[in-house]
C-alpha cells in the first residue's frame, strides 16, 4: 500500500489492484474543473429563482458531470480513459454553450462571462492536453 499526497488530499493505493497512482499531471484539470463549479455555485446564490432553477441548474449539472468523468478517467485504465476523456471534452462544449446562453439572455455579466469561459477554454485546454498524450504512442 501506497500513500499519495496531492492538492491536500491523503490517498492509498493497494499496488496489487492498481499498477500505479494517478500522475500528478491530471490532478490540474480536475483541479480546474472544480474552480469552475465553485463560481458557478457562487454566480448561482445571485441569481433569481427562475434562472436559478432553470438554465444554470443544468449548467452545474453538466460541470458536475465532467467533473465525475475526469475523476473516473484519473483512476481508470487506459483503454477507458479514451472515452471518458471524450465524453468529457463533449460536455465542456456544452458548458461553453451554456454560458454563452447565460450571457445572451443576460443572466450573467459580460466580466462573469469572461472569466467563466476562460476557466472553461483553460480546462478544455487541459482535458485536449490528456487525451493527445494517450493517443499518441510512448517512445
């Protein structure tokens, strides 16, 4: 058994089930992806009821979702982490989406927006950066 201490968290790995930790390279989406959800969650306390309960409850549960499947993709083997990688590189595009929408309907400030959309393109970066290097082969 293994510990692993990263972003503050303690974590144990049995070597015998699992080849090795996670590579501390992938903590740095994750880590993105939760900023981005915790200024969603803090725009979301301003908001009014209706836009509340409506397009920004679904625009958290899509970050919520990426977030799970970046969290899965770090402790998966690597034949799955092509596919949540991908399912998570499609829900950032529609979290991009979304927050566009949020702005056009003026549910959000033009400087809330560009700061959630460069969190946004930072994390996409990021998740693009993880899926190239599992696509291309090892020397």
């Amino acid at each position: 058994v293994v510990a692993v201490v990263d972003l503050n968290v303690v974590r144990l790995f049995d070597l015998g089930k699992q080849k090795d930790p996670p590579p501390r390279q992938n903590f740095n989406v994750i880590h993105s992806i939760n900023r981005v959800y915790k200024h969603l969650y803090i725009i979301g306390n301003k908001l009014n009821k209706r836009d509340k309960l409506g397009i920004h409850r679904e625009l958290e549960n899509v970050c919520l979702q990426t977030m799970t499947l970046l969290l899965d993709a770090t402790f998966s083997e690597k034949s799955k982490k092509l596919e949540q990688l991908e399912k998570s590189r499609v829900l950032l595009e529609i979290l991009k989406n979304l927050i566009r929408t949020e702005l056009e309907l003026k549910i959000i400030s033009e400087k809330t927006y560009v700061y959630l959309e460069t969190l946004v393109i930072d994390t996409s970066k990021q998740n693009n950066g993880w899926l190239k290097s599992i696509k291309t082969p090892q020397t």
